[in-house]
C-alpha cells in the first residue's frame, strides 16, 4: 500500500487515502476525480522534472491558478505527499496588484504570487510515470500528422534546407503548452516507445483488429496504423474506429514502460461498446500484473468496477490488489472507499438507488 495525502489541490482541501496495484476514483463529474489522479502523477514526476514547466504542460497555468480557491484567493501551501515524501509549494513574495485605469476599488488584502518555493520530493515509490489523459485519441490524431507533414515537406524543391530544422520540430511541438495536457502526454508516449528500447510496436485485439507503431529516430516521430480484422486494411490512426485506436494507444504505451511504473488512465470506457469496455478492462489488468504497474484510472461508469470484481472472483486478483474510492463535492472533494469482498462483490455504490429510482 502507498500512503497519499493531497492539500489545496484544485478542488481537493485536504484527502488522504491508500493506493494499492489497481485504483479506481469514480463520482460524478467534477468531483475531482481527474484532479487526485493528476496530483499523484505530478508530485512523482516532478522529482526528475521541473515543476512549473511540468504544471504548464499539465494545466496551462501557473501554481496560483492551481492552488484552491477560497474567496477568489488561492489557498497555500499546496502539498502531495506519497509515503512520507512531499511534494509542497507556498508563495515566497506576495506583490500588491496595481490598481487599473478605470477601476473600480478592490480590496486591500488582494495581492499576486510573484514567486514561488518549492520542496520537490526526495523518493517515490515508482520508477516513472505515465499519463493517458481522456483526450489521448485526439492528441495521438494530432502527434500521427506531423510524420505527414514531414513527408510532404520532402517532396518539395526546398526540402534539403528544411532538413535542417525538421530534426528539432516535434520537440518544439511537444513542448508548446497547447491544449493541456497535450504536451506531457506526447513525451509520455514518445518516451515510452523510444526511451526504453528502439524498436517498433505491435499488437492485436481480439476481434478488433491489429496495429503497428512505427518509429523514425532520426526525428523522433511516430506513426501508428491499425488494421481491420476482416479484410486486413491498414487505416492510419486518423481514420481507424476510435475503440480500436484507444486500445492500441495504452497497449503500446505499456508495452516497453519499466516494471514499478505508475500509470494514469482517464475514462477507459470512452468510444467503447460494453463489451469492448470489459475487455479493455480486462487488458488493462493482465498489463497491470505483468508489469507490476501501480494503475490509477478515472472513470464514470460501473463496467471497469464490475469487471475488476469479476477478476477478483475469478482469483486473477485479490481483493486487497483492488482500492475503489467514490468522490463527491460540497463545496470540497470528499470521499468514501467502496470495499471490495473476496467474491468479488462490491458495495453499492452511494447513487445507485438514486438512480434507479430517477430511471424507474
């Protein structure tokens, strides 16, 4: 078990709770689901990366905007620790903000964060970490046109000038702070099918089809196909099925990322039918146990949770591998764990007679 303990974190005042081998938040929207997955995935990943780049890459902003807010004022210090090593950030000057031109009066007490200290954490319990963020399907459409771009760039008479700096592109590329986050994700990726070892990746899924994720070294770009089941078509990823393609995005991630990694998943039922969602769920777990990873997936529907309890009962997990935590809001993240029993029973989760009663 991994102690963790997140204070005035967006939305979260002050949580603490314990992450075992497969983690699931699951509630409402904007309950801050999302906002405790990235808060563990940062605090860990920032011990070997700078924090306000890594925070803009995540967020697109700055600590103050991040910082929880209570009367328009964002709330310090902002800590996450991980089994005793903390991650914390506090204003080290706070500057009055001018009052301007045509202003109407403000109070006293506001001021701007001018600059901050920050406490990276000593230690984490994983070896790195991964993030595969709900938009994961339209960042990786985004990272396959570039190889296009490259390729067309080539054809054209003023190519052996363009080589010059086609080199350095997607690293430009991955580090503008466009569509957060965007730019974690794509080194995320890129990293984990490069970093480790060199070499292209490839898969199946049953019933679904096949891909391949080829890789060009000389420009650190990636492209990935995928091939229907029936006739042996090979799509790029712009016009493969959305499930098929999501399946390939988490599977190659994984392939080749060290044992002891963290990895984050967000909503892993998107652009799925039921039965590819038990599935993927499914893939997810025989990944999570062949690599020892530490899993932390967000989601809004019961089909992950019941399938996991399906494993359970099934003894491919135990039930102590297994923490399932319910997250609402008033106004702060609050959460209760949903105990997970050695038959692979569930307790109810809070809203289901709720919603039974609405749809029925």
């Amino acid at each position: 078990m991994v102690n963790l303990r997140v204070v005035n974190w967006r939305c979260i005042e002050n949580l603490e709770l314990q992450l075992a081998k497969i983690n699931i938040f699951v509630g409402k929207n904007s309950t801050g689901k999302s906002s405790l997955a990235y808060a563990t995935y940062f605090a860990s990943k920032s011990r070997s990366v700078d924090p306000q780049y890594l925070l803009t890459q995540l967020y697109g902003c700055g600590f103050d905007k991040v910082a929880r807010l209570v009367e328009d004022r964002p709330q310090f210090p902002i800590t996450v620790g991980i089994d005793g090593s903390e991650f914390s950030v506090k204003p080290s000057e706070l500057i009055k903000i001018p009052k301007l031109p045509g202003e109407t009066e403000r109070p006293k007490d506001v001021r701007q964060t001018a600059e901050f200290e920050i406490t990276k954490p000593s230690s984490s319990p994983w070896v790195d970490e991964f993030l595969l963020p709900s938009r994961r399907v339209n960042f990786i459409q985004i990272i396959m046109l570039l190889p296009k771009i490259v390729g067309e760039l080539r054809t054209k008479p003023q190519s052996a000038l363009i080589q010059s700096f086609i080199g350095g592109l997607f690293e430009l590329f991955k580090s503008l702070p466009l569509f957060p986050p965007f730019g974690v994700f794509a080194l995320d990726y890129t990293r984990a099918l490069t970093g480790i070892q060199l070499e292209s990746a490839s898969g199946e899924i049953k019933d679904a089809g096949s891909y391949v994720v080829n890789i060009h070294p000389l420009f650190s770009l990636i492209e990935l196909t995928v091939q229907d089941p029936y006739i042996n078509l090979q799509l790029p990823a712009e016009l493969a099925p959305d499930g098929l393609l999501d399946f390939s995005i988490f599977d190659s991630m994984t392939q080749k990322i060290p044992k002891n990694s963290l990895v984050v998943i967000e909503e892993p039922e998107i652009h799925k039918n039921p039965l590819m969602v038990i599935e993927f769920t499914e893939r997810i777990t025989k990944r999570v146990l062949d690599k020892d990873i530490t899993l932390i997936m967000t989601t809004h529907s019961d089909i992950p949770l019941i399938t996991i309890g399906k494993l359970v009962a099934e003894k491919v997990l135990r039930a102590a591998d297994v923490k399932i935590y319910y997250l609402t809001r008033d106004p702060w993240t609050k959460l209760s764990e949903i105990k997970v029993y050695e038959d692979g029973t569930l307790e109810s989760l809070p809203d289901t007679e709720k919603l039974i009663t609405h749809l029925f």
